[in-house]
C-alpha cells in the first residue's frame, strides 16, 4: 500500500497531468514557488546554502513529534517552484519514511528530460540535502 509520500507524489504527477503544454507547466511550477511561505531570513546562511545549485537555495528543517518540516526559499522562480514541490512531498514525514522514499514524480511528470542539465543536478542536489537532514534528525532522535 503506498504511504503519504507516494500519495502526495500522485497528486503532484496528477496536477501536472491536466496542462499540455511545457510552457504551462513552467507557469504551474512558478505559481507554486510564488505561494511557498517565505523563508525567514536568519536561515539564508551559507551552512543552510544548498551545495550544487546554479541559483541560490537555501533549506532549513526541524523535527516535531517525529517528523521533518522542512522549509525552503530560491532566489530563482522555476527554482523556488521546484523546491516547494519537494516541501510539499517531505515536510510531515517521519525521517525513515523520507531517507526511504524512491521519490518517482520528478520522472513521472517528466521533469528530467525538461530542465536544463544545471537545474536537474541542483533538483537532485535539494533532494539529497533533504535526505541528508531525515537521517541527522533519526539519528538525534
């Protein structure tokens, strides 16, 4: 049975799927980025900074009652929108559930083959990080 990650990931990949064209999903991806909660300032430091991305990112998490909330800012709109999604999936998750996590939506909406080669390494940079801070959490847990 899929858990919360691959439901929330079908839901994206179902969004997705009501726009023809790139450039509609392009829009989609930005409209999402414009509606992510701003990132408070005191985390846009260098250590929250995510290594690998053309753009600026920049990712702070904490655990509550067993699960990451992650929250997430770029100084780029498509970069932004990008982030939010992987927010969306993540944040509320346990730390098992997220390291675990295969995350498909990205190829399922055909996200790879549409970015460029610097945006697609940034993508899976931010996916990494994300990861990365579920297992510090589990570990401190």
């Amino acid at each position: 049975m899929p858990g919360p990650i691959e439901h929330i990931e079908q839901e994206i990949v179902e969004e997705f799927s009501l726009f023809d064209s790139w450039e509609d999903k392009y829009e989609y991806i930005i409209d999402m980025g414009k509606k992510l909660p701003p990132l408070n300032d005191a985390y846009k430091t260098e250590e929250n900074k995510i290594k690998g991305c053309q753009s600026q990112v920049w990712m702070h998490s904490n655990l509550r009652d067993g699960k990451v909330y992650y929250e997430a800012d770029s100084d780029a709109m498509i970069v932004k929108g990008l982030i939010s999604m992987l927010v969306r999936v993540f944040s509320g998750q346990k730390p098992d559930d997220i390291i675990n996590a295969p995350v498909t939506f990205i190829d399922d909406i055909g996200m790879t083959s549409h970015l460029a080669q610097t945006r697609s390494n940034g993508l899976r940079a931010m996916l990494k990080q994300m990861k990365l801070d579920a297992l510090a959490w589990k570990s401190k847990n």
